[in-house]
C-alpha cells in the first residue's frame, strides 16, 4: 500500500517508538502540525473530522493540508487521515479530499455490526489505496456525550474481539481502549496495561492506536508505547494552545493587534511550540 500514515505507523511500530496524529481545523493549525514536524525531522499524521471539513469544506481542506505538507514538511515524513468516520459516505468524502488513510469508528455499534460496517469499508478504501483503522471498545467523550456511571469494564477493548476484527476484517490498524477518554475528563483511575499486553500479543502486526491522549504525561506514554502503542491522538491539547494563544493577543491591552496577520502568527507558533512538546515525547527525544 502506497499510503504514507501506514508506513509511519509501521515504522514506529517496529522502532518502538511512537508518533502523534493531530488534529486541524484550519490553515494556521495545519502549518503548526507541518512546521513542528519539519523543524524536528520527525514523522506525524495530520488528521481531520468530518465537522473540520464540513467547517472548512472538504476542497479548500485538502488544498491547506496538501500544500502545507508540500511546502513546508521539509524532510519530515506526514500522513493525512479522516479522524473518527462514521459511515461509508465519511469516508468516499474524506478519500476525495485527498487523504491516505481512514478512521472507521463503528465502536458505539455492537461487535457483529462493527465487523460488518468495518469489513466494507476496508474493501472500499483498500480498492483505492487508502489504509483503515478502526475502533473496539470505546473511547468516550466524557464531558461531550451523555454517559452516565463509567463502568470502564464495559468500554475497554476486549483482546479476543480485537483479534478477530483484525482477522476479519483486513483492518491496518486499531484505535484501542484502556481507561482512555477525550478530552481532560475523568479517565480510568490507571489504564488496563494488562489489557494492553494481551491486544499486543494477539495482533502483534497490527498498529495500536491511542485516542484521547491530550492529558497523557510522559510517565504514562513511556508505559504505553512499551505495551505497544505506536500513535497517540491530540487534538484538546492543541485547541487550548490555540485559544490561549488568541485570548492573550487579542485581550484589551494588546489592542494595538488589530492585523489577522500579527494575530495568527503568535497563534500558530503556539500550536506548533504544543507539536514540538508531544513530538518529543512520543519518539522519547
Ligand atoms: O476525537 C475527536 C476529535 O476530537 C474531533 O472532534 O468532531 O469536534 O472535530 P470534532
Ligand atoms: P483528545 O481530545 O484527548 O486530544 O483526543 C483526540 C482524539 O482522540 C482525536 O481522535
Ligand atoms: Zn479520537
């Protein structure tokens, strides 16, 4: 498969080392994802929503994200992914908005389902070149939807079902839950490290995915990549950076900032000072 997010997963994977997958919403986002990486010549995905394209239009996406990776990746390696799709339609959308690799997130659908939905978007997307991860077990958005008592027991990932999604489906790889959750809500008090180990020696070729790993300190990402992560996913992390930023330039004190311009260059520094710090950590520099 020629797609790029494939190899570097792949790579890491076999390295032991990890890479961040983040998420843009817009050009100065982009370029900070893109200039991190280049200044630190390592490998990254940049990754989009389905809202990011309804936001910015899938076209008009997929020009900032290729030309950003065209102009300023310098010798860095970057991927391009459609981050949590939810149906075939997401994903024919996301591939003509130029992206090498896909998210199927069927993880709210019971197994049998997730395996159907899975397998044919796998069929799909392979048929164009394009590389699949999914999800089992699920990662929640806690604080976005309505969960109730998290009985974490229910939503991690169960190894055997991992196994036979991977076996049954042709999926290249696997967003994973361990006690993970997006955004800065209350997570498993310790993720299920055992539970780890078990996904990791069932679908040892299979790269493991981490969701929601903005709040993830050093400590824990060291522990996760030896239990066999390869990606962990940002985007909360990279959105405060963003608003802190633009708060700080545009409060009542710096109102000599009138210029987009001057506004969004101290912005998008921001983001990618926030790149420059996850990068390091992940490849343990
Ligand atoms: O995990 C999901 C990402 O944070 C994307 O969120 O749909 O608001 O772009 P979004
Ligand atoms: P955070 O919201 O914790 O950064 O997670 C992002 C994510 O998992 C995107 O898929
Ligand atoms: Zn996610």
């Amino acid at each position: 498969m020629k797609t790029k997010t494939i190899n570097i997963l792949k790579k890491a994977m076999e390295g032991g080392y990890a890479v961040g997958a983040f998420n843009t919403s817009n050009m100065e986002v982009t370029q900070g994802i893109v200039r991190a990486a280049a200044k630190l010549s390592r490998p990254c995905v940049v990754q989009a929503s389905i809202s990011s394209l309804d936001y910015d239009g899938d076209k008009m996406l997929k020009y900032i994200v290729l030309e950003a990776i065209e102009s300023d990746s310098q010798n860095a390696e970057i991927g391009f992914h459609l981050d949590h799709g939810k149906a075939l339609n997401d994903i024919t959308r996301a591939i003509d908005a130029g992206v090498d690799s896909v998210m199927i997130d069927a993880s709210r659908l019971d197994f049998k389902e997730n395996v159907t939905l899975t397998r044919e978007i796998v069929e799909y997307a392979h048929s164009k070149d394009v590389a699949v991860q999914a999800e089992l077990g699920k990662v929640p958005y806690l604080g976005r939807e309505e969960m109730g008592e998290v009985n974490w027991d229910e939503l991690m990932t169960n190894p055997e079902e991992a196994e036979l999604l991977v076996k049954e489906t042709g999926i290249d790889a696997l967003a994973v839950g361990i006690g993970n959750a997006h955004g800065f809500f209350r997570e498993r008090f310790e993720p299920d490290w055992e539970r780890l180990d078990k996904i990791k020696n069932l679908i040892p070729n299979t790269p493991l995915i981490m969701h929601g790993a903005s709040d993830w300190d050093k400590d824990k990402v060291l522990k996760a990549i030896k239990g066999g992560i390869c990606c962990f996913n940002i985007d909360t992390d990279l959105r405060i950076a963003f608003s802190t930023a633009l708060c700080g330039v545009i409060n009542k004190d710096r109102c000599d900032y009138n210029d987009p311009r001057k506004i969004m260059t101290v912005v998008r520094d921001a983001v990618q000072k926030k790149v420059e710090e996850k990068i390091k950590m992940f490849a343990m520099m």
